[in-house]
C-alpha cells in the first residue's frame, strides 16, 4: 500500500509561479515512475508531467512544456512540480500519482490539490 500526500497549491495570478510536492509513504521500495496530472471543471484527468525514479528522465503534456519542470528526490520519495508562467488555463485540481514495477500503469493517486490561476 502506497499513499501519496500533495502540497503547495493555492490562488494566483497569471504569471506566476507555484511548486507542488507530492510525499510517498508505505510500500515505496520499487516505484517506477512518478507523475503530475491535473483535472479542470467539466473536464477529464489529463497528464502532465512524469519522471521516472531511476535516471530520472522525465516527459512532459505539450501543454506545459517549457513552463513546468518536475523532479525529485529519492531520498524523501518526493516528487515536485515547479509551475512558472502559471495561466487561467492551468487552473485545475493537481494529482500525484505512483507505478511501481508490480504495476501495468499509475496504480496509486494522491487526493489532489487545487491550483487557481486568475487572470
């Protein structure tokens, strides 16, 4: 069992920057990768940005690239998500999620936190 605890979230202005952390805690022995994934009013869960654990290499949505920068640290089994040059467009609830090497995809999610971005 996994559980994945997000933080920094808030209210902003377009512009602006914001970093989300996302704590791993429990059977985190083997994580794979890690990810950021946002959902917006009437809209579905999309992908944002990934790292995986060993090596780091990262992929991010067309959407962000340029602008986010996701990264971690191992020691603390924490993922961050450096937003800069935030938009209204950005607004959205933020997911972290984990896939071990026991899984076939993101198999635990975080409970999210709310980015606002006003205009």
């Amino acid at each position: 069992q996994v559980q994945l605890v997000e933080s920094g979230g808030g209210l902003v202005q377009a512009g602006d920057s914001l970093r989300l952390s996302c704590a791993a805690s429990g059977r985190t022995f083997n994580i794979y990768r890690m990810g950021w994934f946002r959902q917006a009013p009437g809209k579905e869960r999309e992908f944002v940005a990934q790292i995986k654990w060993t090596g780091g290499t990262t992929s991010y949505a067309d959407s962000v690239k340029g602008r986010f920068t996701i990264s971690r640290e191992n020691a603390k089994n924490t993922v961050y998500l450096q937003m800069n040059s935030l938009k209204p467009e950005d607004t959205a609830v933020y997911y972290c999620a984990l896939e071990t090497f026991l899984d076939s995809s993101f198999a635990s999610w975080g409970q999210g936190t709310q980015v606002t971005v006003s205009s």
